[in-house]
C-alpha cells in the first residue's frame, strides 16, 4: 500500500481543507487531497507518469488526436496532471485552465511548480464564465475534470453549457470529460443523451464494473465530429486493469438543462476518502 506524507506548508483552507502528500514509493509524487478526497496526482520528475487510471485513459485520448501542438482548455484547474502531460507530450501547445480556486492555484504554484517551458495559463474563474469569454473555434480540446465536495457540478454538464463548449471547439475539436457514478447510471445517461445534442459522436470509458451495477467510478466520456473508437478500445484491451468503452448505453435518457440540471452522485467515503492517521 502507497504510503503518504504530509510536506510542511502544503496545506490551505480555500474552498475546501486542501492538502498536498509526499509519496513514499515515488521521490516526485505528490497527491493533492480537497475534504480528504483523492484530487490530482502528479510527479513532478516525470509528468507521463498517471498514477489515477482515469487520468491514463484522458491522456490516451489525447495520444489518439493528430500528432503536434494542441490548443487545449481545462475546466478544473487541481494540480495540473493532465496540463502537465501535454506540455511534455505535445512541446509548445498553449494551455488555459480554468481554476476559480486561487488559493488552491497558489498552493500548487507553490509546492508544485509547472515546468517553465510550458505554456499554461491559470485563469482565476468557473468553468460557465471562463468558457463564455473564450473566442469562437479557440480550442482544439476542451476537458472537463471539475469536482466541488466530491461531485461534478450541475451547471458544467447542462446542454446549454455544452453547446458554449462547441462553439469553443469549432467543427474539429474533442470534448473530453470525467465525471464519477453509480447504479443505476442515471447521471451517466443523462450526460451521454446531452453530449449526443452537441455533439456527432460520443464514446465512454469506464470500469466494466459500474456497468453491471458492482460499483461506484470515473466515467470517462469523449465527444466531437469524429473519434479515434478503434485507438481507444485497442487501448482498453491492453490496460492492466479491466476497461469497458460503449458508444452507446440501453434505455432512454432526457437531456440535462439549466432548468433541470443533475449533479453527479456523491462518493462512497470509504473508497474515495483518505482517513486521517487517527482514524486508522
């Protein structure tokens, strides 16, 4: 079992209890924990290490696009990790993220520097506000990885947010989005229903496990005019760990609006939740 370590001055109050761990296995792991929560991981000597296996299939997603530079938004600033994987995969792609934290940002900025080759802008804003200011057809890729108390937001999976997402992209862009449920996969249909109202073509990677009701997990879902099915179901065959990838999912689903939004279910505390020392 990894073991982790608190580092001195790697705490802050901001929207929530904010703490970034030491890993004792990796000399440059860091986990940065919200409420106790599992956020983001990076490591710092090597950003292509993911150690969330969500975080490994966005960046196989990524892989998949066409080879060089990509203009890329992040909705859902954390520490980084996915901004940080481009930056070293894809030299020179220019990168904002959309953190309305800023104290979680100076935080990172802090204990976990971003590289300074790599051009990654923080913009102290929400995911509705920081999209609605960006410019037509600005984004090659936009990814949605936004949690508040362990949920993803109602307002950053409606269908009008989503249709200011593509017009962000244009006609060639990747929505990507990780998102978490469980039985009986209510919000993930009603995610799937609303990306199919914006978007040609949808896809979603998640645990095999969730699907036949066992559990609760990311849901990773990729969204545009056209997507690499074949790269990601190769991928998904060759994981360590089982991975399901459908086009599609039984059953009907409405759409979620902004007069009737969904917040993504809450998390088990005893899978998604690191115990203090003293809960042990």
């Amino acid at each position: 079992m990894t073991e982790f370590a608190a580092a001195p001055g790697a705490s802050a109050q901001s929207a929530g209890e904010v703490e970034i761990l030491a890993d004792a296995d990796r000399p440059g792991g860091w986990l940065l924990l919200i409420d106790r929560i599992r956020q983001s991981y990076v490591d710092l000597d090597d950003p292509t290490y993911l150690d969330f296996e969500y975080v490994q299939v966005l960046a196989q997603l990524l892989d998949a696009l066409p080879a060089g530079r990509l203009r890329v938004t992040h909705i859902g600033g954390g520490a980084g990790t996915v901004a940080r994987y481009v930056a070293v995969t894809r030299p020179g792609s220019p990168q904002i993220v959309l953190e309305p934290d800023a104290a979680l940002t100076a935080l990172v900025r802090a204990r976990l520097p971003f590289p300074r080759s790599a051009r990654i802008r923080v913009r102290a804003t929400d995911g509705r506000s920081g999209v609605a200011a960006l410019a037509d057809a600005s984004a090659d890729v936009v990814v949605l990885d936004a949690f508040a108390g362990g949920r993803v937001p109602a307002e950053l999976t409606t269908q009008e947010f989503l249709a200011d997402v593509a017009r962000v992209l244009g006609a060639g862009g990747v929505f990507l989005a990780n998102v978490a449920d469980g039985h009986p996969l209510t919000y993930t249909r009603r995610v799937l229903a609303t990306l199919r109202t914006q978007f040609g073509a949808t896809l979603l990677v998640t645990d095999p496990a969730l699907l036949k009701g066992r559990r609760y997990a990311n849901v990773v879902f990729a969204a545009g005019a056209v997507l690499p099915v074949g790269d990601v179901r190769r991928a998904a065959a060759g994981a360590a760990f089982p991975r399901a990838v459908r086009t599609s999912l039984p059953g009907d689903a409405k759409p979620l609006t902004d007069d009737d939004p969904m917040r993504s279910p809450p998390p088990p505390e005893e899978s998604w939740r690191i115990p203090r020392e003293d809960e042990y």
